[in-house]
C-alpha cells in the first residue's frame, strides 16, 4: 500500500478495511485445483467440461461444490438489466475493443504487484495477440444475453477462467521464489476486485473519453453486470460495488495505492502494443505495423494519462492527440444515434459484427479452451520453468 496519509484522507479506512483481503485467495477454486493435481490434462479438461455441462457423475467433491455454489443465482440480480448492459458493451465496437486493450488491461499490467502472476507465466511476452483474442472471446461471451445464466457459454468461461487463475497460483506458489513480503497472496482479493473494476468501471469511462455517451444508469447496469461476474470469478460478495460511483471510488482509490509501474509492467505494455509488429513479415507490412503501433501507443496515452504512460515508457508524440479527433467525430455521430433508431440499431449491428470479426481473426481457426496451464514458462521476475 502507497501513499497511505492521502489515501486515509480520500478514503478514511478504506486501507485498512481492504489490506486483509491481500491475504485472502479463494478456497473453492483452490480446492478443485488441488483435487485435479496430479492427473493427465485430457482427464483434467474433461472433467471440468463435463462438470460445467452439469454432468457430475465423476466430479470429485471440491469441483461437485465448485458447481453447486456458481448456479446460486443472487436475489438482486436483475437479468433485463443485464441484457441493457450488453448494448453498453456492443455499441462502441472497434472504439470499445481500443478502450478494453489500450485502458482497461494497461492499468492491469501497471500494477507492480497486481502484475506478477502474469509476469511469472511468462505468457503475455510469448502469446500476446492469442491472449487479446481469448479475452476478446472471454467479454463478448459474457456481455452477451442470456450469456451470464448457470449454464450458458459466458457462464461457463468465468468459471474456466476462476480455475486457471487458482492453477496459476498454485504453481507460482511451488516455485517457491513467490514473496509474500513484496506481493502478498497470487491473485488475492484485492487483486481479483481491482480485474473486475478494469472490465467494468474503467473500461465505461475509457470509451466517455472517447466520446461514447453512456447514461448514469447504462453505467450502472454495465456494473451490475459485473457484479455477477465478480461473484462467479470468486471475488467475496461483500467487495463487489453495485453501482458505477462506487466502482470509481474503489477504483481511485486502488490506483492511488499500488505504486508506480515497475519494469515488469513496462515490459508488459510494450508486448502487448507491439502484437503488429511481430506479425509483420515484409517490409511493406513491418511499415504499416509501425504506423498501428505508434497510433496505438498515443491512444494509450489519452486514455490512462500523461503520469501513467510516463511511467510506463510510452514516447509523447503527435499520435497522442488523435483521442481529440475521435471524439470531436464521434460527438457527432452519438448525437445522431440518440435520435434516430434506425440508426441506433445500425450502431449496433455494426459493434456486433467488429467483436465477431476480431474474435474470429484472433483465434485463427483455433478454439479458446481455457485450459489449466500445465506449467509456468518463466519471466524476468526469476521465477524458472517448472
């Protein structure tokens, strides 16, 4: 915890009240990865894919009760409101994929312990453009309708993703070289809540910058949305904020408190803008790659801020100001679509068709699985292959 005076002056006791659960993992998931441990990864994988699709006959307990517990569907849940959220998600299309890669995940690598399981895996560096398109697949399942129901895909993947996270810190914790002094628990609490804040609270205020105009409530659905997702990736009820204001307020506040980036993050940040120019294989496209990435790197700028992409070594250059243009454009064309149905569906269509392009151009032809992960490869942090 940084800066501690002004964060008790923002937010009183909100340090206190939150340091306990960087000690706390989650038991269920744990307890599924410890029962599984030990097995082939077809049995592995066919276990949770059967237990998912309700088929429990050879679930061992832990992943019995791992089910059990996700189909409790909470009293405040509201599915219409969560339906309203998937519009909140489709309608920026290619801005709302710009918002989710150029904000929401560079805050997450900001984090200089927040970051670390990702930095011990070493997977960011080696598979950085097949890890954008899983998350891509991972949010529009999600945000879907009906996506979020016990059973359905979305359902589903927050699960599968729930276990790779417990595998993850099952492994970093054998290697033995994890510091509970410097970064607590591997994908504690607090960090699971501040993952769901990235998705929720700072991906809608990263596409207002952008010009999207999103209502208070429209803010508030997409964060009720969450909630359930929080709930399900095995964040403790009693953190998840049901509102966008209370989002922005935990928001602030964990920004505030995590430190600068470290050279972990800047690492991070720079495989995942440079995904172009590792595909590029002629001088013609290594070019057009350095153009993208440049563009892509003031975006970036524009959307996290000056003091952040500083510490995150991004340059300050001329493609800094294209924010401006957007949303001067955009400004426009929202104005437009408020009005107009018929365009206001056109919008829509239209972010629908990009998320399924993007996905499917980012897979490749090859299936998300979200397996659990065998072994870690390695990374800068010291942490060896296992």
């Amino acid at each position: 915890m940084h800066h501690l005076a002004e964060a008790r002056e923002r937010f009183e006791d909100l340090a206190e009240r939150l340091v306990p659960y960087l000690d706390i993992k989650d038991p269920l998931a744990d307890a599924v990865v410890e029962s599984l441990a030990g097995m082939p990864a077809a049995r592995r994988r066919d276990l949770i894919e059967a237990a998912l699709e309700g088929d429990l006959h050879d679930a061992p307990a832990p992943l019995h009760d791992f089910y059990e517990a996700a189909r409790e569907v909470p009293p405040w849940l509201n599915w219409q409101r969560l339906a309203r959220a998937h519009q909140v998600f489709v309608r920026p299309g290619l801005l709302g994929g710009l918002t989710l890669g150029l904000r929401s995940l560079v805050y997450g690598y900001a984090a200089p312990a927040g970051n670390k399981p990702l930095a011990f895996s070493g997977r960011l560096q080696q598979k950085a453009d097949r890890r954008l398109a899983e998350t891509g697949k991972f949010v529009t399942a999600v945000t879907a309708i009906d996506g979020l129901r016990p059973g359905a895909l979305g359902w589903q993947l927050v699960l599968k993703v729930r276990l790779m996270h417990a595998e993850v810190r099952r492994l970093v914790l054998a290697t033995g070289r994890w510091s509970h002094a410097d970064w607590s628990e591997p994908i504690n609490q607090h960090d699971m809540l501040a993952t769901i804040l990235l998705f929720s609270n700072v991906f809608v205020d990263g596409i207002r910058l952008l010009g999207v105009q999103v209502t208070p409530e429209e803010a508030d659905d997409y964060q009720h949305l969450y909630r359930w997702v929080g709930e399900l990736m095995g964040v403790q009820p009693e953190l998840l904020p049901a509102t966008h204001a209370e989002a922005t307020r935990l928001s602030e506040f964990i920004l505030l408190t995590q430190g600068p980036p470290d050279e972990d993050s800047r690492e991070l940040v720079k495989a995942l803008l440079e995904g172009p120019l590792r595909l590029a294989k002629t001088p013609r496209e290594r070019r057009r790659a350095e153009r993208q990435v440049a563009i892509s790197r003031g975006l970036c700028r524009s959307l996290i801020g000056d003091e952040l992409a500083d510490g995150l070594g991004l340059e300050r250059d001329a493609h800094r100001h294209w924010a401006l243009g957007v949303r001067t454009t955009l400004r426009v064309l929202e104005t437009a679509r408020r009005g107009v149905p018929r365009l206001n569906d056109w919008v829509h269509d239209l972010g629908t068709r990009y998320w399924d392009f993007t996905v499917k151009h980012g897979l490749g032809g090859v299936p998300a699985r979200y397996e659990l992960p065998e072994r870690l490869s390695g990374a800068r942090t010291g942490a060896a292959p296992i």
